[in-house]
C-alpha cells in the first residue's frame, strides 16, 4: 500500500527456484497449479517438448535451458495466485529482475511473449508492448503507464477551456489554444509555450 495509489503490487525477481519447493503449492492451490500449467503450455507449443516443466509433478530436474521459463512460470502463478487473494492491484511495479511476469499481470505482454523472450532474449527488438490494463511503472524510464491514452480532441477541450487570471502566463495559455486548434502537437505546444516563457523572462532580465 502506499499514500498515492493504494494496493500496489511489486514483482520482484526469483531465479533457480528449487522443483520440490515448489511441489506443495502445485498440489494444494487450484490457481497456481493452473497458471502455471498454462505457462507450461505455452512453452511445450514453442519447443514442441511434452511437459518441459514436469520437475514440479516428478522428481526429474528441470532442464537449463528451461530454468528461466521454470522461474517465470513459478512467480507468475504465484502472483495470479495472490492477486485473487488479495485485490486487484490499483498500480503494478517491478524491478528488472521481474519485468516480464509484471508485463504480463499488467496486459502489456502476452505469456508466450515473456516466454519467447526469456528463450530468445533477441526477440525482443520486435516485441510491441500493448496498452496496460491496470497502470503499470516502469522501472526503465521511471514513470506510470497508464491504460488509457490522451486524445487530440480531449487535448483541445482542455486547453480551450483553461483561463488564469493573473496577466503574465495568460498569452501562453491563449497562444497553446491556437497551437492546439491549429492541430500541432502537445510536443509542440508545450516547446513553443516554453520559449515565449524564455523571451519573455530574457525581456524582463534585461530590463
């Protein structure tokens, strides 16, 4: 929990997980076992291997070149686990370390994505992430994805209808109005908004 966005859900990092640790909660949590089969699925169908992640049901080890996707599926289905104990998060967060499970959690990424990734980390240069169904923040650039998007046309409502009354910020107000009308971009906008901001406190420094 914290002050600004409530329940928060933060997904951290777990790598080589032991199969046996594992084992009970596979056998006694109906959610866990079926995520993580459906992780298993999905990498059986893109390694056309039967039950690559059968350490968790037998005494067999996992594979190397399965330890990355053993892990994933691990941590996946015990946050899909926790989530349905707890709440649906109102904000989704991360370290590097647990990316490709929050990604998932969030909508942004697919399972057979994060999977694909984690076996071909080279994939990655043709991923295009979708929108998150619940805010995501990414550790990358330090700031909250949101599900939604700004349109042009909420922009322009929103710039129309502001008014200050104190004299020296109101042209930039009126001239983003015209920007805004005149279809330029909130890149643009905000730029030409801040070199008048400029001119006009070089103006007055001179003065």
């Amino acid at each position: 929990m914290d002050e600004t966005h409530g329940w928060v859900l933060k997904v951290g990092g777990i790598r080589a997980i032991d199969p046996e640790l594992v084992r009970p909660a596979y056998e006694r949590l109906g959610l866990f076992r079926t995520a993580f089969n459906q992780c298993e699925q999905e990498l059986a169908q893109m390694t056309d291997t039967r039950e690559p992640l059968q350490g968790v049901r037998t005494n067999r080890p996992i594979g190397a070149e399965y330890q990355k996707s053993f892990d994933f599926a691990v941590l996946y289905a015990l946050s899909r686990q926790f989530m349905v104990l707890a709440a649906t998060p109102e904000l989704i967060g991360t370290d590097l370390a647990g990316q490709h499970v929050a990604l998932c959690l969030s909508g942004m990424m697919s399972i057979s994505q994060a999977l694909r990734m984690l076996l071909e980390p080279e994939s990655a240069s043709q991923l295009i992430l979708e929108r998150p169904r619940v805010p995501f923040y990414d550790p990358v650039h330090e700031k909250i994805l949101q599900p939604f998007r700004l349109s042009p046309d909420y922009l322009n409502s929103l710039v129309n209808q502001t008014t200050l009354d104190h004299p020296f910020p109101q042209p930039l107000v009126d001239q983003a109005k015209l920007l805004a009308n005149s279809q330029y971009s909130f890149k643009n906008i905000w730029m030409s908004g801040m070199n008048v901001l400029v001119w006009k406190a070089s103006t007055f420094i001179k003065c």
